[in-house]
C-alpha cells in the first residue's frame, strides 16, 4: 500500500501512510478500498435477500383425550383414619415408655462431661 504520488493542490510529491497508520487515522471519509468493499458487502446482501425462504410445514396437533377422575376421596378418608389411629396408639405407648423412663431416673444423676462410671466391688 506504500508508494507515492504527487499532490495536485500543491504540486509536491508525497509519501502514501501505510495501511495500519490510516486505520489509527481518525478521518470520517474512508479510503477508496473501503468504500468498494463496503459496496461489495451491499450488493452481497441484496442478493441474500433475493432468495427464497423454503417454507416450513405446520405440524398438526393432537387432541387430548381427557381422563376421567375416579372416586379417591372414600380411599383417602380410609387411610386418613387409619393413620391417625396409628398415630394415637403410638402416643399412647410413648406417653407411658416416658413414664417409666422417669421412675427409674429418680435416682439417678447424669455425668458430667470427663467423668467415668465407677461401679464398687
């Protein structure tokens, strides 16, 4: 890209920048190479646009058959009352393992952290 060329205006033979130092170059008119492949790119998308678009098949939807809702609630009553017969019992049986547990405790103390259980011989 380097060369040069003489200054119509002045008369004066000058040196051409080279490529890099005209990209660093703030100017808002671009070079001659620029503007051609600018237009290039323009006519390129033209004729991008001037295809046709293949157009896509709809796909047919499929109906639902809707279910019918069967009788559960006699079930889960059932069960309900099942469970919470259960849940009684199992509280009754705890309510009196607590008990017990605190009879035998009245006499005994808990360890504290360190101490080991001596047993007399």
């Amino acid at each position: 890209m380097g060369g040069r060329y003489i200054d119509f205006e002045t008369g004066k033979e000058k040196r051409r920048l080279s490529l890099l130092r005209r990209l660093d170059c703030k100017c808002d008119a671009p070079s001659s190479q620029n503007a051609k492949n600018a237009k290039k790119n323009e006519k390129k998308k033209k004729k991008k646009k001037k295809k046709k678009k293949k157009k896509k098949k709809k796909k047919k939807k499929k109906k639902k058959k809707k279910k019918k809702k069967k009788n559960n609630n006699n079930n889960n009553n059932n069960n309900n009352n099942n469970n919470n017969n259960n849940n009684n019992n199992n509280n009754n049986s705890n309510n009196n393992n607590k008990n017990n547990n605190n009879n035998n405790n009245n006499n005994t103390r808990s360890l504290q952290i360190g101490e080991k259980i001596c047993h007399p011989s």
